[in-house]
C-alpha cells in the first residue's frame, strides 16, 4: 500500500490534535514509518529531522535502544497493575532516583497519565489542603498572562492563550491573571540579562487584592513555551516565592515543558535557588515513550491530607494508569542515561554553538526582531517591523508557511504563531545543528521576500 492509500485512510477517520482538517487537504499527513535519534522516516524513507522532539517530549532522540531494552523487560514481568494499595519497585525506584534530583523538599509523588491531568491534580490538592488547614476563604487560583498549562478544563483555565481558550470562556473558571514578564517588549524598558523585574510590581498589586482568596498560582517558570517561547529571568520566581509566602499561597511549577535539562539544568527552578509547594513533570519524564506525569509535593502538603479515614481528607483522585510499569520503567532508565552519559552537561556546551549560529544566521534579516534562547531551546521571533516591533497580520500565517516549506525539505519546524523555534532532543549533534538551521534560514527568506 502506498503514501496516498494511508493518507486518505487517515483522513477517513483520525481527527488530529490542534489541527484544521481542512488544512490536510493541502497538506496531508505524513505517514511515520519508523524512527532514530533525531531523524523520523514516512513510508517512503524521506526523513525529517525532529526539532521539536515530537512536542517537546522526546528526550534523548527516537527509538533509544537503552530505553527500548528497559522498557522490553518490564513488559515481560509486569504490564500494568492497580496502584491503590498494590504497588511496584519500579515506581519506587523512579521516585527513589527523582528525589535525588528535584529541588529540595519535594518527596511525595501522585501519578497521572498526561500533563494536563497533574494540572488538574495539583490544583484540587492545593485547593483541599487550604481547606483542611483552617483557610476555607481559598477558593480562586491565579496564572501568568500568556500561560499554558494544558487543554482540560481547569487546566485550559489557568492557560491564557486566546487560541485554545478564547471559544471556552463561558465555561472556564474565573482565574485571578497575574501580569506576567514580557521581556521582548519590555514595558519598562529594561533587558532581561539585567533588570530588577520592575514588572514584579503588578504581581505585588494583584496579591494585595486577591492573595488571601488564592490557593496558588501556577508558572511556566523561566519559559511561556506555547505563548511562543517566551523567557524571562530566575530573579522573577524568588520574588514569587516570598510573596507566596507571605499570603500562603501555593507556588506550583508547571515543569511539564521546562524540566528535564531543556533549561540547560535539569529543572527550570533549579536556577532560582527556591523550590515550589508542587511541581508537574511530564513531557521528558519518560524520554517521550509512554504517556505518564508525576505531581510532587511536600512533606507539609501530604501531612495535611493524612488523618483517619473517617475525617474524610483523603485525596480522593486517581487516575486508572497511575503509576503504570512501563512507563516508569522508561523514566527511571532516562535519568540512568542523563546520569552516566553526561547528557545535561554535553548538551549546555552544545547550546553555546547552537545559540551562535542561529545568532549569526538570523539577527541580520530585517524580519526577525529577536532571538532569544535558554539551553538549546532557541526561538526567532518574525516581526512586521523591526524598530516598534509590530507582529505580522496573523491571517498571513507566516509562521505555517515557513513550517511547510521546511517540511519540504526535511525538517520539522512546526513554529508557533511567527516564532520560528527549535526544541531539539538533548542528543542534537553540530553537523544537524549547521543543517536545520540553514533550511530554516532559507525557507525563512524564501516566505519573507515572496
Ligand atoms: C504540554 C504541556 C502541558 C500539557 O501536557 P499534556 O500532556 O499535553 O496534557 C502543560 N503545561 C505545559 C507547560 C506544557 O508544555
């Protein structure tokens, strides 16, 4: 069977994630045979070079064979089991090794199958503990501007990008919006290499209004991935956590982006010297093997929940894949690779490379009003005007048109909005780096001077 049957199969009945279907009449899908390190192959053995570590989830490239064999083994002892009152070493082991290397204080896991469910998770366990601690007034949560935190409902509210929510407001939650950095258009005029976080003052207002009311606010700490990866600095999230402090408010990081050494650390808080009350993993923690996430806590947190059944202040939330074998089977042999093949390290010495050419090849072109990077996560973001920073009509949809040409040629771009952006497995070598950067490059000037 050949490219075209699969093609019109799929359209016959798959509805793909985040896409208008009717865009697949032009563009249909590829139909991934199979996949190496940073390289995915369709049918035909055309590659790709995965930029974006298939949604930011694939670690340490494709089809890893110590993730394979890992994964292999516990498939033959044990598939799957109830995770109330059964329990397994593989999940003790994960939690064994991840404490080890989470910010200090963070030690009770809660298993979930995806990001947005540890959202959810970890909203209904900062809202029951205020409930249970004599704080019954805490009832609202409060969000960065421009955040994401998923697609479920109270996940979907606490996100604030208008293109997955706007249609869903009449059945969201009303969320307390915090002004969050917005270090490109900074309108205090500062450089975020080295500001005060004046910005910092809007946070300060907004928890004299509502800290009281509040369980917790969520952040993307250090980086809005889908509000087009947007950076700002560490000095930021000290601040929030004194002022959390003060209103005992819960700080919960969502790291389900950020975490695992995409920072250039292996977490995003790690650069901050403070730790969050919960924090949300997902995306690196299986390698992007298997769908799994994790919301881990404090000693403080867990304790308030732990009292006789008939209190009633269990936590009353499970998930049927809670603590699923192969997937922590898959997460405790990558932190045995990040550990002894000195994968963060390797790869925080690459970034400098990957930072400078992508520097070298885009500052100059008049579209690109800024490149910004942390780890090897780097972003271009086109702009209509250079000087006032004014974006591009986004019924011209540069952004895609540069994502198909690229495509084209072999590279999986997929930008967000008009930042072009790279998010590339930790294992990313020079010799692809030269590569992607320069299709990227030309089908960038190709879409701009057309
Ligand atoms: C991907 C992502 C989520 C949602 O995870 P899913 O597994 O897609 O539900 C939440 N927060 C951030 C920061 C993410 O990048």
């Amino acid at each position: 069977m050949d490219t075209k049957y699969w093609q019109s199969e799929d359209l016959k009945y798959i509805w793909h994630p985040c896409s208008q279907m009717k865009d697949y009449e032009e563009l249909p899908p590829i139909v991934v045979d199979h996949a190496k390190g940073i390289n995915i192959y369709d049918i035909d053995g055309k590659c790709y070079k995965d930029v974006v570590s298939s949604w930011w989830c694939n670690l340490l490239g494709h089809c890893n064979s110590r993730i394979n064999n890992a994964i292999k083994q516990q498939l033959d002892t044990l598939e799957h089991v109830i995770f109330a009152n059964f329990t397994h070493k593989t999940a003790i082991t994960l939690c064994q090794k991840l404490v080890e290397v989470l910010p200090k204080g963070l030690c009770k896991f809660n298993f979930a199958d995806n990001g947005s469910a540890s959202i959810e998770m970890a909203m209904k366990m900062s809202f029951q503990y205020h409930q249970q601690t004599g704080n019954t007034q805490k009832k609202r949560f409060m969000a960065l501007t421009d955040a994401y935190h998923g697609e479920t409902i109270g996940a979907l509210s606490v996100g604030a990008c208008d293109l997955y929510s706007e249609i869903y407001k009449p059945i969201l939650m009303d969320i307390v919006r915090v002004q969050g950095p917005d270090c490109y258009r900074c309108p205090y005029c500062k450089d975020r290499d080295n500001c005060s976080c004046e910005c910092f003052e809007k946070a300060i207002e907004t928890f004299e209004q509502f800290g009281e009311e509040t369980c917790a606010i969520l952040v993307e700490p250090l980086l809005q991935g889908s509000a087009g990866m947007k950076i700002y600095p560490p000095l930021f999230l000290k601040k929030l956590r004194e002022l959390c402090d003060k209103y005992n408010v819960h700080l919960i990081a969502d790291e389900i982006a950020t975490g695992y050494g995409r920072t250039g650390k292996m977490f995003a808080f790690d650069h901050t010297g403070v730790s969050p009350d919960i924090m949300c993993l997902s995306k690196g923690l299986t390698g992007g093997y298997m769908p799994m996430s994790v919301c881990v806590t404090t000693q403080e947190i867990y304790d308030a929940f732990y009292a006789d059944y008939l209190t009633g202040k269990a936590f009353m939330h499970s998930h049927t894949y809670a603590g699923n074998p192969l997937g922590c089977s898959a997460g405790i042999e990558v932190l045995n690779i990040l550990k002894d093949e000195n994968i963060i390290e390797t790869a925080r010495k690459r970034a400098g490379y990957f930072n400078k050419i992508i520097k070298e090849k885009f500052l100059n072109l008049k579209n690109v009003g800024e490149v910004r990077n942390i780890g090897l996560i780097n972003a271009i973001e086109l702009v209509k005007n250079k000087e006032t920073k004014e974006p591009f009509n986004s019924k011209l949809r540069t952004g895609y048109q540069i994502y198909k040409k690229a495509l084209n040629r072999g590279v999986l771009l997929r930008p967000l909005g008009d930042v072009i952006y790279f998010n590339p497995p930790l294992i990313i070598e020079e010799e692809d780096m030269d590569f992607v950067t320069d299709v990227a490059l030309e089908c960038t000037n190709e879409v701009l001077n057309s």
